[in-house]
C-alpha cells in the first residue's frame, strides 16, 4: 500500500512540475515556429515576407544566445540589453510588413502585454 502510494505521489509531483512549465516545458519558440505563427495570426503574408521575417528572427535568436551567455544569470543587465534588440527586431518587422499587418502585429503584441501585467509601452 506504501509504494502505491509512493508512486501516486511521484507521478503527482511529477505532473505539477510539468504543468508548471507551461506549453512547450518553457522553451523559447525557434525563429521558424515565431514566422509561423505570425502567418497565421496576420492575414496575407507572403513568401517573400516569410523569408524576411525567417532571417529577422533567426538574427534575434543567435543575439538574444549570445546575450544570455555573457549574462551568466544576471536578468536585470540581460534586459537592459535586450530592450534594444528587441527595439531593431520591431523596426525590421515594421519595414516588413504592410502597414496593415503590422497595425494588426502591433495590436496583438499589446493584448499579449496587458495579459502579462506589461501593461501599454
């Protein structure tokens, strides 16, 4: 009966522990997975666009690595230095974009914000 309940709880801790992860056990999304879920959140991107946007992102990933790195754990400097990655990453998706889709991008960005407690920026 004690193992049973032994294992109960593992498997228990073992959920909570997963659970608490979130989707994708909170790994960033890869520079592939963020095009596409902008192709399908914005109505009519373009391969063309797609392609741009692949090499935005996959530039910002590699930054964003190397910044985390020398990092070494400290968030607070990691986010000053990020605001300005984060800054030419929305200037490129600007020049992207048409000015349609990037009001549509910047609308969802803001309710992704206001969910997180960021509130308007």
């Amino acid at each position: 009966m004690k193992k049973v309940l032994l294992v109960g709880a593992f498997v228990l801790g073992v959920s909570a522990v997963s659970f608490a992860q979130g989707p994708g056990g909170g790994m960033r999304r890869t520079p592939e997975q963020s095009v596409e879920q902008l192709k399908t959140s914005l109505a009519g991107i373009t391969d063309a666009q797609s392609a741009k946007l692949l090499d935005v992102y996959k530039a910002q990933a590699k930054s964003r690595d190397s910044l985390m790195a020398a990092a070494n754990g400290d968030m607070g400097s990691m986010r000053e230095k990020m605001a300005p990655l984060t800054a030419a990453v929305t200037a490129k998706l600007k020049s992207i974009l048409t000015p349609e889709q990037y009001a549509a991008y910047e609308k969802q960005q803001a309710e992704r914000r206001a969910q997180m407690g960021g509130g308007p920026r």
